[in-house]
C-alpha cells in the first residue's frame, strides 16, 4: 500500500481549519502592525514636543 496524502482543502473539516489558521495569522498581523504605527506616533509626538520646547 502506499501512502496517499490528504489534501486539507478538500473536505469541510479542511477548510474550516484553513479559515481559522488565516484568521490568526491576520489577527498576528494586525497586533505587529497597530504596535508599530503606535510607536511610530509616539516617536513622532516626542519629536515634536523636544521641538516645542526647544523653541522657548
């Protein structure tokens, strides 16, 4: 006998898998990228207030 290997995206069991592991890796994604972006402002508000003080 040889081994036949099972496709996931074939069965219904499969594609909820796929969704699932798809939802979690959008969901990983949007934590990295929100972190970035909130520190990236926050870089950006210090920037400006070093400026502002600067300025005085």
């Amino acid at each position: 006998m040889t081994a036949q290997k099972r496709e996931t995206g074939s069965n219904y069991i499969g594609l909820l898998h796929e969704e699932e592991t798809e939802m979690q890796r959008v969901a990983d994604i949007s934590a990295t990228a929100k972190h970035r972006i909130m520190n990236h402002i926050l870089g950006l508000m210090a920037a400006m207030f070093s400026r502002r003080s600067e300025v005085r």
